[in-house]
C-alpha cells in the first residue's frame, strides 16, 4: 500500500482499515519469525546431536585405547612377576646344603624362640 492509498485515520473506515492491514502484516511477520525460529530451533538439536555423538565416538575410543593400554601392562607386570619369581627359585636351587640347612635351622630357633615368649607366629 503506498501512501497515497494509506487511508486517512481520521476517515470513518480509513483507520479500522489501516489497523487491520497492520495486524495482518504483523500476524504474517510473526507468523515468519516463528517459522524461523523452529528451523533454529531445528538446527541447533540436530546440532547438539552430531557434537554428542562426536564426542561419544571419541570417549569410546579412548576407553578402548585405555582398556588396551592397561591390559599391556598388566601383561608386562605379569611377566615382570613371573621373571623374578622364577629368578629367586632359581638362586634358591642354586643355595649349597648346607646353607639351606643353617637358614632351616635358623628358621627353626626364631620360632622356638617366638613360641617361648608367648607370641603367636
């Protein structure tokens, strides 16, 4: 509507008329407005969704490469445990007699002496 056929607010129907042009366009502006805002509204979700799921792929794979990391160690402390067990039975097979039998008999004595003095062992 140009201003030459804007109707005068002062004619009889001019002013209800311009009122409900104005309303009309309001309606279909916030009509517009709230369209836009939905596809906003849209997009942020999908959004938010897409980061989600990045994020829960990269803490997936971080919980793998942990569960990998620790079973590695795991091993190696096992093999570590197994490599010096097997070393300490070896020393001990290698002890002379008769210094196993010194370290039985010297054993046997700090037992005599712990029952002797009351102390359960």
């Amino acid at each position: 509507m140009t201003d030459a056929e804007v109707p005068s607010p002062e004619a009889p129907s001019g002013g209800l008329a311009l009122l409900l042009e104005t309303e009309a366009g309001l309606g279909r502006r916030l009509a517009q407005a709230e369209a836009e805002a939905h596809g906003i509204r849209q997009a942020a979700r999908e959004a938010a969704r897409a980061e989600a799921e990045q994020l829960q792929a990269l803490i997936d794979a971080e919980l793998e490469a942990l569960a990998r990391r620790i079973e590695a160690e795991r091993a190696a402390e096992s093999d570590r445990i197994a490599r010096e067990a097997e070393a300490r039975a070896r020393r001990l097979r290698e002890l002379p007699d008769d210094q196993v039998e010194a370290l039985a008999a010297d054993a046997v004595r700090r037992l005599l002496a712990l029952h002797a003095a009351g102390t359960p062992s």
